[in-house]
C-alpha cells in the first residue's frame, strides 16, 4: 500500500496532491488522477478552465466568454476525490512541503504539479503592457475588444483627420498564430462585418498592420505555409511588417524599426515569459523562466514535485524540444497524473520519460483561410479552414459550447455578423495610459 | 414642406433630431422616424441596446450579456437618416437648443427625445449602493454574478461556521418582478446548479431571503397571483420577509425592521429613479424625479422637446398613470417617433394624446413556475412559465439572439447547468467595501 514521505501533518491514510493551474496541463493531471486513493487539492486564481485557442474570437467579438471556458468545478463536479481552490499561490516550501496562498493559507503536499503556464512579456519593456496588452485571460479579451470597438466609436466621432487615421490603425506585434489570428481578425470585423455601421468613417479603410522581428510569419510552420498565410492576410488587407522589431511604443504611437506610425491601438503577442514556478521553488530555469524538467517531468532535487505545460522546458525523444503548445500541456498533465498515480498504487515505472506525440498544427486566418501541418500533411486555404474548424469544436468541453460555438461560426459566415459586439467594462485603464493625448482630442473633436 | 423652427446654426434643409437613450424607447423613437427627411442622431453611454427584462438572467449566470444584448450601430444601420453616437449627456441648453457632452461637444437640435430612463435609488441611503448593487446594465450584472459566485467559493473555503452561513446567506431587497426573479435564480442556482460542486459546503443550504416592505409579492399583480407567487417562492426555498422594510445595511450585514443578519450579497431591487433629464431640461418632476410630460409627451413650455418611457409620469386615457415597463416605453417611443414625422411632413394631428395599450404582465419565479395577467386572463404555474418564455423569446431582436436564449434555456432546463458560469472582472470594489471585515476573514480561513 502506499506509504507518504511527508506526511507529518494530516492523517498518513491519504496522501495530498496538489495541483496548481486549471489549464490545459492541470486539468489533464487531475482527471489523470481519477481513480486515485488521494486527496487532491486542484489550485487556481480563477474559477474557470479556458480554452485559450480561440480566445483571439472573444477579443473580436465573434464568441462570448462563456462560450469558451467552464467553471473548473462542474468539469471535475464527479471527481469525488479533488477539491476545487480558487487562490492566488505566491510561493512553495519545499522543505515544509506546502504551496502558499496570498491570503496566508499554507497547502501541505506529498505531491506537487505545477501547471501554472506563461503569461505575455515584453522583453524588460514593461511600461509597453499598458499600451499594448496581451491576450492570456477572459478580462485581458474583453479589454481588447472594448479597445478595438471603441477605436470605431471614437473614429467616427473624430474630426480631424489624423486623429481619425489613428485611431484606424490597430498593430498587432508578433507573427505567431495569435497574432496572425488577431490581425486577420480585426480586418475582418472591420472590412465586414462593420462595414456599412458608420456615416463619418469608413471601416474599410481601417489600416491592419502585423509586425513580426522574423523573416516570416507562422514561423513554427514549413516555409511554404508561412508564404500561403502571408498571401490570405494580404488579401485581408493586412499589412505584413516583416524583419523589422517593433522598437518603440506609446501613447497613440509605435516605432517599427526606424519608423514612427500613429497608431491608437496596439496588441502584444510578441512573446511570453513563463509562469514564476520556477522562483517559488528556487530552482534552475532558461531565459524565457522555464523550468528545465527531468524527462520524467519530476523537478529534479525536489521530491514529489513535478511541473507541465508552458512553464517548463524538456526535449522530447526526438531531442527537440517540446513547444509550447495546448496538446503539449495536456499530455504532460496526463503524463504526471499517471506517473504519480502509479506511485502512490506502488505499482510500475515511476519515471517513465515523457513522449510528445504532436498531433500537427493548425492556424486559421480569416473566413475560408487556414494553414495546417499534420503528420507531414500539408494544408492551406478552404481545406485547412475546415479541418481548423472542425478540429476546434471537437476539442471544446461539453456539448453545450460546441454547439454553441458551432452554431455562431455558422452565423457568422453566413450573415457575416459578430454576436459580442458589447463595449464593457470602464475606459479608465485606457485614459489612464492616454490621459495627456485625451485632452487634446477632446478640443479636436467637433460636432458636426 | 419642412420649416425648421430654430435652425440658425445648420443648413436648414433637413431638421435634426436629437434622441437621447437607446433603450426600449429611444430605440422605437428612432425606427418609427425611418421615412423621416431628417437628420436623427441617437446618443447613447454605451454602444449597446439591452433586453432589460432577462438581466437577472445574467447576473445569475443562465445567459452571456451579449444573448441579450446587441449593438446600437448595427440595429440602425439600414436607417441611413440615423447618425448613432457614444458619447455622456451631462445636460440640455432649451434656449440655444443643443444637447451637451461630457467631452465638451454640443449637439444642435430642432426635436429632441429624452428617453434616458431610470437608475437605482436607496431613498437618500446612498451609502447602501456599495453593498446592495442594484441591475440596469451589463456591468452591474457581471458584478453580481461575481458577487454570488465568490461567496460560494469563499464558503468552501471558510473555517468558522459563522462566516460560512454569512456568506452562504443572500438579500434580495424589493419583491417587484426584477426581486423575485433574482430571489427565484439564486434558489434554483444553489440548490440545483451547484449542489453537487463543493466539498466543504452544502450549497443545497444557502438561505436567500426577499425582503420587502409592501404587504406581498408582486404588489402590481392581482392579489391571488401575489399569493400563488410566494408559495412558488418558498417552495424553492425562498425566506419571504413581508410588511418590514430593510433598515440597514452594511459590511457583511443587513436590518429587516429590528432583525440584525449576518448576510454577505446583498442585491438592490428595491426602487428606481428617473434619470436626471427633468434637471436638464429645468423642469418639474414628481417625487421619483420623473418629467411630468403633457398627453402627448411634450414637455409644457419648451418648443419640439419630447420625453418617454421610465424618465416620465404620464396618465393614461383610463385616468390611470402609465407603468413603468418596456412595452409602455416602446409604444411611447413610437408614439414620439410617428409625432415628430408628422410635424415634419406638415400632415395630420401633431398632438395626438399617448394611448398606453396594456399587452400585461409577466414575472418567472423558476423552473415550471411564473405568473402572468393578460386582459384579464390570470394564469400561474406551468402555463405561465410557458407563455413566459415563449413571450420572451419573441420580444428578443434577430433570430441569433432568439436561436442562442432558446437553446441556453432548453439545456438548462434539461441539464440543470448553467453555462455561464465565470467570474470575472476586478474583485476590488467589493474588497474596498468590506476592507476592514476581509482582514478578520483571512485569519479565520485556515487550510483543511
């Protein structure tokens, strides 16, 4: 039967595992640990489990937040043997063995899984994040499209015209999937579906442009899809900045390489910065923060400790290393869950080295659009977009969002309407960063 | 042909008309002026038109804000004689005849409708506001979804059993249909959504009470459905506290005449005012704030300016004052609509009296439980509930909204679930309002 290292401090008949992050990592140890005669603690800031591939649609407000994350508590509502935690950790004693909380709770453990994923970074820029915020949770896309659809409403207002032009400028920064998405998408919402709203402006003419340091976009991608994807969003009307870094960024501007642009709305998806795991544990990481895992997942010198998903890095057997991707996360949680599953069992290996089977990548670029690399398959255009489509739905949680989602890509494509129009939440973020350029425009704007 | 009264200041071909507000009845104003040779320009502080009536539904978390909820702009944007414009009026100039903005711009008028609503009141409690919000718009109910879904998570995780009761204790002040319907979610969501969720608590527990002050439920409703109401209250569990008011409220708890409770959410639907126009404008109004409007809608003694729906008091031809209800401000906003036309094309009666056609009245309790009074017509129970629903799926604009209520409703009827389910948004404003109290609380909450 199972025997509990350190187990000092609770009844020695069940031993605690706890589990930090509801992602996509967490989420999969958790339900790995099922059949497990153990406590579970699972640990997050937020009550719902995201599914963050498609949450470039809620920033474009094509899907409702809802439609894409599920309180964490109903998903594992019949998993009897963990305890859902809504908490803020701020660090690990892994000597006393228990997670902190903010509010001064202390979780003891006898098995620890961080899954605590990556957040945006802006590479010791961080003055940038207010003018340029990232997209990692349901408030960060509900800010940009309260950004986006208030740049219109404020466009049309505007009387003169170089206030206008910017605020018709969105960038986006960073030419992985999120932000080929992003750009495809706004240019979509703007040369569509908000086409025929206004009488001051016309929302055709909204400037997209995608900034990306690299030579191509989707670089993660075989070179010719780069190419198919840069092609679609040029036919989106996207203006591709390719090779040149994004070297400034303020209020109502940014500098692309030598050049100054006035632009009013800026998103980041230039790059992330793993979660601090690795400083609550005290323990070795890359420059991106990443923890540099056993290949078992275990963090080596901590006992019972293991970390999955975005705040780590590991080789696959291939000897590359495994990327930062949604499936990635989800089979090392399940990994770890069986792993520690086994251990507490007293039954078979117990570092087993984790095995990255990639089930290909996808990215989608607007209506029809889409690449797509799978098994060394290759996909562009109609094709692709449908795979992307279909794939996506499938992996929603639940009936109820897949339909949902399936039913307003539907209407969507058809009526080329977008059902998340809204503007919420308070400007004051927003004015805050802009406050002295605010001034300025109110005198410029007139009626008419 | 059209002669503008007071067009100094514009090109005198086509009047302007100024519509501020673009609820039920700005909205209507606007649609019935669709033929009009005028330029109409429709303000409004959000970029929304919001379903008022299923409101409770968000903050409860069976339905997303944007179900409910669509975008002025593109309701409108077939009406090419209407200009729609974010923006705050912060007052009305009757003398130069332009309406103000908070960022400084005025909009010149030759008609102008106030349709600007009401707003919550606490009766000179103003410092109530904090710890009993009240629902009008989508913000308001994202909060309180985030209010009552945070208890429960604050629950399970409470040591001390006073704290949990307190927190597992919800009050819903004022038994008028948006009081009950909250009353009734909150039942339905404790008892059925959540109750096999947690560990610690038993959400099946939670106590709600609807205080009210008046002598039953649903004071407009006959007097038998009031009574049939309160049984279907109670039986979802529901703690009906009649006949004594609420006579404080603060940090963690309220008053109900003598009684002192520890309650932790307490929710405002108590008592509206109207909005400020009647100060606008420097005229008369009742003790509710509301613009006692002549039978035509006109405010006496300013030339071409208009006000309807629940920033007026008008009395209708049965000698009985007009409800305060969406169907009376959208045929109030037509009436307006139809008038200014008519004075403008220079045909027909230009101060037709409003005639309000009572279509009557409706309230939901719960699951299989409403109440409803149509000409006469009483019914209750499952019958109501039906009609209900059907009646409000068909008052929803655009089959998106009607397909996506509908199916939400038919999978919450059958699963139980909710899906909307998040919490979202900053917990600070709650944290400001019980600083002291949240000190106290984190030492009492230890780890299990």
């Amino acid at each position: 039967m199972y025997h509990a290292p350190h187990s000092s401090t609770r009844p020695a008949d069940r031993p605690s595992i706890v589990i930090v992050g509801a992602g996509f990592g967490g989420l999969a140890a958790a339900r790995a640990l099922k059949q497990a005669n153990a406590q579970l603690t699972l640990i997050d800031r937020r009550n719902y489990h995201l599914f963050q591939p498609l949450l470039y649609q809620v920033a474009t407000a094509a899907l409702s937040p809802a439609d894409i994350a599920w309180p964490v508590r109903a998903l594992l509502s019949r998993q009897k043997n963990v305890r859902v935690a809504m908490g803020r950790v701020t660090g690990v004693d892994s000597v006393l063995r228990h997670v902190q909380l903010d509010d001064g709770r202390h979780i003891p453990y006898d098995y620890l899984v961080l899954a605590t994923g990556a957040r945006h970074a802006y590479f010791g820029r961080d003055d940038w994040s207010a003018h340029a915020p990232g997209l990692k949770k349901i408030d960060d896309a509900t800010e940009i499209r309260r950004r986006v659809l208030t740049a219109f409403e404020r466009a049309e207002q505007a009387e003169c015209e170089e206030l206008r032009a910017a605020l018709m400028t969105f960038v986006v920064v960073g030419a992985g999937p999120t932000g080929v998405e992003m750009a495809g998408a706004i240019a979509e919402l703007a040369r569509r579906t908000l086409a025929s709203d206004f009488r001051s402006i016309d929302p055709r003419k909204t400037r997209v442009l995608l900034v990306e340091a690299g030579g191509r976009v989707l670089p993660s991608f075989n070179e010719r899809l780069s190419t198919k994807a840069r092609g679609a969003l040029e036919r989106l009307g996207v203006e591709v900045r390719l090779g040149k870094p994004l070297t400034d960024c303020g209020d109502g501007f940014v500098a692309i390489g030598e050049e100054r642009l006035a632009a009013r709305t800026v998103i980041w998806a230039a790059g992330v910065m793993a979660s601090p795991a690795a400083k609550w544990l005290g323990v070795e990481a890359d420059r991106a923060g990443r923890i540099m895992v056993a290949p078992d997942l275990s963090v080596a010198g901590l006992s019972g400790v293991y970390a999955v998903g975005d705040t780590v890095i590991v080789t696959g057997a291939d000897g590359r290393p495994v990327p930062g991707v949604a499936p990635a996360a989800k089979q090392m949680g399940r990994h770890v869950g069986r792993l520690i599953a086994r251990r507490i069992s007293g039954r078979g290996h117990t570092d087993e080295p984790f095995r990255y089977r990639d089930a290909g990548s996808m990215a989608t670029i607007g209506r029809g659009a889409a690449v797509a690399e799978i098994h060394g398959l290759r996909l562009a255009g109609y094709p692709a977009w449908l795979l992307w489509a279909v794939a996506h739905v499938y992996f929603l949680i639940g009936a109820r969002s897949r339909l949902a989602v399936a039913a307003n890509w539907l209407w969507n494509y058809f009526t080329f309407e977008r059902g998340a129009r809204l503007i919420t939440g308070s400007a004051k973020p927003m004015r805050l960063v802009s406050g002295a350029k605010e001034q300025v425009e109110s005198e410029k704007i007139t009626p008419r």
